[in-house]
C-alpha cells in the first residue's frame, strides 16, 4: 500500500510540472492545443492525486487528465479576454492542420470566428447564384399570354426594341428572324422592322398582339426568305403597319419575296406611303382577320396568285386595289376593293383569270376584271361619264342594301359579286342615296350602261 500511494503522489507530481511547462503563452508555442493555466492549479492537483489510493496508474492518467481540463476551465474564467483570444487562434491553427491550408497570421485573425459549416453555406450560396445566373442568360421559350401559347421569342418594340427567346436578332431597331418557330410582336415604334431569313423549310409564324410599326426606308414587315410564312393577327387585337421612302424593290409594307400566308380574329390597318400596301413575289393567301389598306398603289399585289378563304378586306388603291399578275381566286370572305385614278387600272385586276367561288365582292374603279368562273350570276354597272371621288355608292338587291362604298379617286364602273345573286332578281345602283336605274338579273354576265 505504501508502495501504491508512493507510486500515484509521484505521478501526480510529474504530471502537473510537465502542465506548467507546456502551458505557458510564450512567443512561437503555436501548435499548443491547450490554454494557458496558473501555478495555483498546480499545487490543487498533487493534493487530490496523493489521496487516492487505489488508483492504477492507468486511472491516475486519466484522473489527472480530467483535472487538467478543470484547471483549464478555472483560469479561462479569470482570464477571459485572454482565453477567448488564445482558444481562437489555438482553434484557427486546428483547422488549418485538418484541410492542410497555409494562411497568413493576419488571415488567421479575420476569420478567427467563421467555422467550417459557415464556410460551407458561403461556397453552396455562391455556386447556387453562378447557376441562377447562367441560367438566366441562357435562351429559353417564352410562354405568353394568348391562349397561353408557349413562343420561341417575346419581340418587343417600345423606345428600345428587346427579345426574349431564341432565333432572333436584334440590329438597332430591326429584329430579325433566323429560324422556323413561333413569334409574337408587341407594342410600337416609329422606325423599326420584322426582317425574316431562314434558310430552312420550317414553318415561321408571326403573330402581331397590339403592334403600331413603320418603317421610314422599308418595308415594315419583310420576308426576305421563308417559304413557309404566316403572318397572324392575334384575337381581338388592332395593329398598324406602314412605311416610306423609295424602295422600288422591296415595295411593299408587307413584302415577301416567297408565298404568305395572313389570319387570325384581329384587325390590320395597312398604311403605304412607298408603293403597295402588301406585295408578294409569289403568292399572297388571305385566311381570316380585318383588314383596311390603303396604298400610294395597288393595295395587294402578287406576281403568281391572289386567293381570298375568309376575312373582311377594305382597299382603297392609287392604281390598283387588287392585281395578280397570274390568278386570284376568291372562296369566301368579304372585300370592298377600290381602284385609282388611272383610267386604265382596275379596282380588281387579274392578268390569268378570276376565280370566284363564294363569299362577297364589292369594287368600284376605271376598270375590272370580271370572273372567268362563277357559280351564279354577276353585275357589272357602268357609267359612261364616271362618278367623281368621294361618291357613296350602294348595291341594293331585291330591294335590300347589300353594301356601300366611297371611293377616294373617281370610277367608272363597279361590280358586285355574291351567292345572293340570282336569274330574275331586281337590281339597282344607288349614288350618293339615289337609285340609278333598275335592272333585271340574267343568267352569266349581266353588264348595266347608265348615261
């Protein structure tokens, strides 16, 4: 036993110098991972070791360790600015031996208090605001409002024209359009323009919701190439488009040198102040919507074939109102066309032929082109000494006013075309509210002369 309690007062003795020692706060002892403690501790610690008896030595180390810690706590407690800053840096210097990171002592200092969980949500937090943010600049479609239709891009003219989506391009104020897709156009600007060129097969649709665009050297609307183009008036929407200038190529507010297709349940009001009001290398294809044109010359010119399915056309033309240099062919829909001033342009003119196969015709000019093919009977009225612009001129059918219109050049002649006609009607022309003579229907062609 005496053995024993010999044994454990000179462990206890050992063991509390060696704490002293390594304890101390001198300069260049940076690895030390235990504060700085006091002598008094010391002197506590040998007292309680000695009193043990049947402590092993294992147990005494232990023991002792615990004790350690005790002390530790006790002078943290009376030197607590002290402790606070050697526990930091002593907690610093931990972490950078765990990742194996060299940092200056300054460094250490400043980010004494940032711990690794801190470090973490730093680094998660950047990475997430990287990928907002490539995501955000990526190109993506663009869901819209109408029918909740999903476009490739969101075109937007106000005092800056912007985008928003894929395959367009943006060149000052002209956008253009690159590839197949769906677009919409919006709001308005005094000098801009829809440039479309793709180089594929692909369908390209166009919708314009609410747009007022003019182009002072162009045309407003330009299909440069695209052979499949629609143009589409979005529902219930009113739009304008016009241009200037002295383009004799590109002629047109709306030019395309491929076939265009137009629709949708919108009204367009077409404003020329170059030369057409729209103009087609090719075909030119009304399917639906309203429309009023008005046009230093013809209101709708195409080099190959004019045809009519539906909608509602007001055309007032300097030269022509319609002119296809091939064939137009009319199914439905119905159109109030007026030529020009010109005695020899027409206010319907097509060089291949008329087709008229239903819907509603109502044209006033110098001249026409009567159907080459029709289903039923048709009128021609003319008056051998003209009628001068501005004159109200109404075609009332079996005592029923079908339509009136008010040319703005002075006409010869009108004609009326519909399924309402018919062998044994009675027909007659009113001017400015005053009938103009009756007439009977005849099979075929049925021409009036009025003197």
């Amino acid at each position: 036993m005496n053995y024993k309690r010999f044994l454990a007062a000179l462990t206890a003795a050992f063991m509390a110098a060696a704490s002293v020692s390594c304890g101390e706060d001198k300069p260049g002892n940076s690895d030390t991972d235990t504060p700085a403690v006091t002598d008094e501790s010391d002197s506590a610690e040998t007292e309680k070791a000695t009193e043990k008896e049947e402590t092993t030595e294992k147990e005494v180390s232990e023991k002792t360790t615990e004790k350690k810690s005790e002390k530790t706590t006790a002078a943290a407690e009376k030197t607590d600015k002290e402790t606070k800053t050697t526990a930091a840096k002593t907690t610093k210097k931990t972490d950078k031996k765990e990742d194996k990171t060299e940092t200056t002592e300054a460094e250490s200092s400043e980010n004494s208090e940032e711990t690794t969980e801190e470090k973490t949500e730093a680094t998660t937090t950047k990475a997430a605001e990287k990928t907002t943010e490539a995501a955000t600049k990526a190109p993506t479609e663009v869901p819209t409002t109408p029918n909740g239709k999903t476009y490739d891009a969101v075109i937007t003219f106000n005092e800056t024209v912007s985008v928003e989506g894929v395959n367009a391009e943006i060149s000052g104020s002209v956008v253009k359009i690159t590839a197949g897709g769906d677009y919409i156009v919006k709001g308005s600007t005094s000098n801009g323009q829809i440039y479309i060129s793709t180089a594929t097969e692909e369908k390209v649709e166009i919708t314009l919701d609410n747009v007022d665009i003019s182009c002072g050297g162009g045309p407003a609307i330009f299909v440069n190439e695209a052979k499949r183009c629609v143009l589409k008036l979005a529902e219930g929407s009113t739009n304008y488009l016009s241009d200037g200038g002295n383009d004799k190529i590109n002629d047109g507010v709306i030019f395309t040198n491929d076939t265009l297709r137009i629709k949708g349940d919108g009204y367009l009001e077409i404003n020329a102040g170059n030369a057409h009001g729209i103009a087609s290398d090719d075909d030119v294809i009304i399917e639906s919507g309203e429309y009023l044109i008005n046009s230093i010359k013809s209101g709708i010119i195409a080099n190959d074939n004019i045809t009519v399915n539906g909608g509602e056309l007001k055309i007032f033309g300097g030269t022509n109102g319609m002119k296809s240099k091939g064939t137009m062919v009319i199914n439905d829909g119905t159109i109030w066309a007026c030529g020009g001033v010109k005695e020899e342009k027409s206010s319907v003119y097509a060089a291949s032929g008329l087709y008229y196969r239903g819907g509603y015709v109502y044209a006033a000019g110098n001249q026409v082109t009567p159907p080459t093919e029709s289903p039923n009977p048709y009128i021609v009225v003319n008056w051998l000494n003209g009628q001068p612009a501005d004159t109200t001129v109404g075609f009332n059918l079996g005592g029923t006013e079908f339509a009136a219109l008010t040319p703005k050049a002075p006409f010869r002649c009108v004609m009326m075309l519909a399924p309402d006609i018919l062998v044994g009607d009675g027909f007659t022309p009113v001017v400015n509210g005053n009938g103009n003579g009756d007439f009977t229907v005849a099979d075929g062609q049925n021409l009036f002369v009025i003197e």
